[in-house]
C-alpha cells in the first residue's frame, strides 16, 4: 500500500515534470523576442517574416499559442518541420530504431562488464587487479564521447582497416558508437558498484553468511548483490538523460541515422519544431525511465513496500 | 590499514595536482610567452607534424589546415574553456546553493515548486538543453557561460537543500530565531557555512561534467565561434583532417583527458578526507 503510494506520488511528479518541460521547450523560442525572424533564414524580406508569422499564428496572445502547442503535443502533433515540411513526430518516430539500438546496446554491455568489474573490484579491495580496475575506470570517465571516437576511427578504421568509421545496419558498424557511448558509463557503474558492494559486505547479515561458511562468491551473488544494486538501479535512471546526450555526438560522428543527429541537423537549420519534438521526447524518455526505477526500487527494497 | 588509506590518498591528490597545475601553468605560460601567434598562420606551413622546424620556428605540436601552430592554439584554448567553465561552475554553484538553502529552510510549498524545477532541469538531456538555448540566442563567449551557468544548478540545489534540512534542526538555529534574526541573515551566516563545504567538494566532481559538456558544444561548431581555438574547437577542427593529420585530434583530447581525470581524482580525495574526519 505504502509502495502504490510511493508511486503514485512519482507518477503524478513526472506529469508536472513534463509539463514544465513543454513550458521550458515553448518559452526558449521567444527569449529573443522574435520566433519569426529567430525560424526564418537570416536573409528573409520584411514581408517573407511577416506573412510566416501570420501563418504560425505568432500574432496571438501567447498563452493561446502555449494552449494551442500543448494540446497539439497531447495528441502527438509538433507541427511540421520547417524544413521537411513533414510533421516532426514521424521525423522522429523514423529515427527512432537506430537510437534505440545504440543506446540499449551501449547500455547492455556497459552494465554487464560494470556490475562484473565493480564485484571483483569489491571482492579484491586493494589488491593489483582492484587497482587495475580502479585505473581503467578512471580513464573511461576522462576522455569525451566524440574524443574516444575519433581516436577508434583513426585506429581501427584508418590503420588497421577493421571496422567500418560509419554508417548503419550492420554489426560491425555498431561496435565501435557502442563502445564510445557504452564507456563512460562502463566506468560510472564499475565505480558505483565496487562502492556499493564494498559497503554492504560490511554489514552484519554478511558476517552471518561468511560464519555459515558459504564461500565467497556465493556471498556476494546471493546474498550482498542485490542490496548493493538499489544505489546502481537508481542511478542508472539519472544516467539515461546523459546517456541521450552521448548518443547525440556518437551519432554525428558515426553518421548513425538516429534521433541525436536529427537534433544536431536541426538546431543547426533553425528547424525548431523538430527541436521542441526530440526535447519533449527526451523528457519523456528520461521521466519513463525514472519511474521505472522507481517500481524496480521497490521491488528491490521491501522496506518501502510495508 | 589506515595508514595504507592514507597513503593511497595522498598519491592520488599528488597526481591530481600534477595534472592540474600543469594544465593551468600550459594555459597561462603558452599565451604569454610562447613566441608563435595561435591565430595568424603561414600558409606555407600547414600540417607540419609535431617536433618540426619550418622556416625558423619550431613546432613542438605541429601545425594545423592553416600553417597555424598548435601548442600556441592549445595553449589559449585549454585557458578559453578551462575560464568558460570555471565562471560557468560558478554560476551554477552560488545559483543552486542560494536556491537549495531556501527551499530547504522554507521547506513546503517553496520546497515543492524549487524541487520540481530541479526535477525539470535535470529531464531534459544538458546538450540537448544547451544547444537549444545557444541556437536561439546566437553562440558567443557570453552566451556559452551564461547557458552553462544557468543548466548547471539543479544539483548543486538538491544537495544544499538536504543539508539545509539537517542544519535548520539544530539548536544554534533555534537560539538564532529566537533572538529575532531574519531569516536570510539565519541563511546566508548561519547556515551557509555549514553547507560551503560540501558543495566545494561537489563542485569539484561537478568539473568535469562541464569541460566534457563545453567541449561538446564547441566539437559541435555551436560554441566560442572560431578562430578562437577552444578545446572542442581544435577537436571540431581537426576532425576534418584526421586522416592526414591526427595530432590535430589527439593532443587536445589528451588536455581534456588530463583535466578531467585531474578534476576527479582531486573530488575523490576531498570526499574520503571529508569521510574519515567524520569517522
């Protein structure tokens, strides 16, 4: 009862969160005053920015333009972009697989090498190989996404002539964005885990198995892993908003046909409609994934569910 | 055992200011004294590799498209992105403290509202939000810290807040009520102190979330628009000639690499000092 509750209360957070996202995505089109001239190329005749005006309806009150965008996003609709003429949602909905596909894998292998690195780190505290992890992981965090690429490109696409440098719809061509993408957080969960394994392998249960004579191993994958993964499992949803923001890089590098390079050409062309459709699809995205966690807490962390 | 601690730590914060004051010490010695102009190129002079001599002048770092040399350009843009992000960082912080303290002294319906932007600012993807903002309101130096310093709040808001809510508890703050004090001097005197700490801490492991974020931006072509070199920038730039020259790409990658890891091994030492002093 106490965990419906629980997410009920988080449910309703994440309708008020979106709603401030669709005001945030509106209101960043007017901080120049000028969403006319701001869309419409920068050598457009007084008359050309008129008239477009007109035609989007910038001449209303802006509340009814806020009404207007947001019941629109209800049902899906973002308007057209400007430059496809085509409605954003089905731009984005086209890109939508590619990115999928990049970040899930990115995600996949990143948390698996993670959760395993972070145990053996835990398990060998201070030892050569905790050390060696401790390194690795140190290094995944400090080089950027684009960087990390660039140099696979330069050596196993220029100098060994392995994988292909871009491109989409073949495994090979996935390995080396998903590796880029994956590293970071490969070293954030490798961190988080050996932290958060270390930690509970100190509380007293632990003491009780280690006197049952259960051997290590079995300690940890029994018995400390899942109390040690509520930090992890939580962060994970924090990290998802980020994870959007590499693919975004990943993709322009790559030239992954997927939502990150939409959002790129996008910004670039002043189409803003397509803008204001990967923002709110992002959030969403982000607040989805956030309560998800949320039920996983749950379910993770009895104390809550009382 | 604890000694061994110890020791561990002290390696790592003697690395951390390695790599920091070298980077900062390159950033200001290269533009100050070194001999070659990171703008003006020979155009008889371009992608010489690194350690040649042409025409008199010595490139450690070799030369770009532009017969430009790059360690004087590196040497300027790790100075222009390390400033963009330490102004912008700082923004953020006294931004998001200010905001955490109210809503976690306040507590109620300004704790609800200040919490729920929190939330809000941290749904929607940094560089997605940033690259939005800088397209609307055109990419310059200024526009670049003031986005930086406006998206970079919410967590530093989330963590003043919890501290907030432990500090208003204690006595001092009752006794400071009930000599009739306002509540911004309870505030800003009374309980900031307590909260500066933390937040320094934070700050530091806030770093290197920025630098990656502005060199993004910049590798992007939306930031410190060029020729103003910039980390990213020179990354941007050379990407476009990588095949030919990959000094280009891999020397301000090295920077960035160097400040980060700087950045982050220094935040981990403060958390562990801060951890054992508790215990």
């Amino acid at each position: 009862m106490k965990g419906f509750r629980f997410l009920l209360s988080r449910a309703v957070q994440g309708v008020i969160v979106m709603f401030g996202v669709s005001l945030l995505v509106f209101f960043a089109l007017f901080l120049t005053g000028d969403p006319a001239a701001l869309m419409m190329a920068p050598d457009s005749t007084v008359a050309e920015i008129d008239a477009f005006r007109e035609a989007m309806g910038f001449n209303d009150p802006i509340l009814v333009q806020y009404g207007r965008f947001l019941a629109g996003v209800v049902q899906g609709d973002f308007g057209n972009s400007l430059r496809y003429q085509r409605p954003a949602l089905d731009l984005l909905s086209e890109r939508l697989t590619a990115t999928g596909v990049l970040a899930l894998s990115a995600l996949l292998w990143s948390s698996l090498l993670g959760f395993a690195l972070g145990a053996i780190a835990a398990v060998r505290k201070n030892k050569p190989i905790d050390f060696a992890i401790r390194v690795i992981s140190l290094l995944g965090q400090a080089v950027p996404v684009f960087w990390l690429a660039l140099m696979m490109i330069i050596l196993f696409s220029l100098n060994l002539r392995w994988l292909p440098s871009s491109g989409y719809g073949t495994f090979q061509q996935l390995i080396m964005p998903s590796v880029a993408l994956g590293a970071y957080y490969l070293s954030a969960i490798t961190r988080l885990v050996r932290a958060s394994l270390i930690e509970t392998l100190g509380e007293n249960y632990i003491r009780t198995a280690r006197a049952k004579g259960l051997t290590q191993w079995r300690i940890v994958v029994r018995h400390a892993m899942r109390n040690a993964m509520i930090p992890v499992v939580t962060l994970q949803g924090m990290y998802l908003a980020s994870l959007l923001g590499g693919a975004l890089v990943t993709e322009i590098i790559f030239a992954w046909p997927g939502i990150g390079r939409l959002a790129v050409e996008a910004i670039q062309n002043r189409d803003f409609p397509v803008v204001q459709a990967v923002v709110l699809f992002a959030a969403m995205v982000f607040v989805i994934a956030n309560f998800l966690v949320d039920v996983a807490y749950t379910w993770l962390n009895p104390r809550i569910r009382l | 055992m604890f000694g061994r601690f110890q020791l561990r730590s002290n390696e790592d914060a003697a690395l951390a200011i390695f790599l920091l004051v070298s980077a900062v010490v390159v950033s200001l010695a290269i533009p100050l004294f070194w001999p070659l102009d990171p703008l003006r190129g020979d155009i008889m002079a371009t992608f010489k590799p690194p350690m040649t001599t042409n025409a008199g002048d010595f490139h450690p770092l070799g030369t770009d498209q532009l017969g430009r040399d790059l360690l004087a350009r590196l040497g300027l843009g790790t100075l222009i992105s390390f400033g963009i992000v330490l102004v912008a960082a700082l923004i953020s912080v006294v931004l998001g403290t200010a905001l955490g303290m109210i809503a976690g002294y306040y507590g109620g319906w300004t704790d609800a509202i200040i919490m729920r932007l929190v939330d809000i600012q941290l749904a929607v993807p940094f560089i997605l939000l940033i690259l939005l903002l800088v397209s609307v309101l055109g990419p310059s130096l200024f526009n670049l810290i003031i986005v930086l310093g406006l998206t970079g709040w919410a967590i530093f808001a989330r963590v003043a807040r919890g501290r907030t809510l432990e500090v208003r508890e204690l006595e001092y703050i009752d006794a400071s009520r009930a000599i009739g004090l306002s509540d911004l001097t309870i505030i800003f005197r009374h309980i900031l102190p307590n909260i500066i700490g933390p937040q320094t801490v934070l700050l530091t492991l806030d770093l290197p979330r920025l630098i990656i974020l502005e060199a993004s931006v910049g590798f992007l072509g939306l930031g410190v628009q060029p020729p103003v070199p910039t980390l990213g920038n020179l990354i941007g730039e050379g990407r476009s000639y990588m095949l030919i020259a990959n000094w280009l790409v891999l020397y301000p990658g090295l920077m960035v690499g160097a400040l980060v890891i700087g950045c982050n091994l220094l935040g981990d030492w403060l958390v562990r000092r801060a951890k054992s002093k508790v215990s």
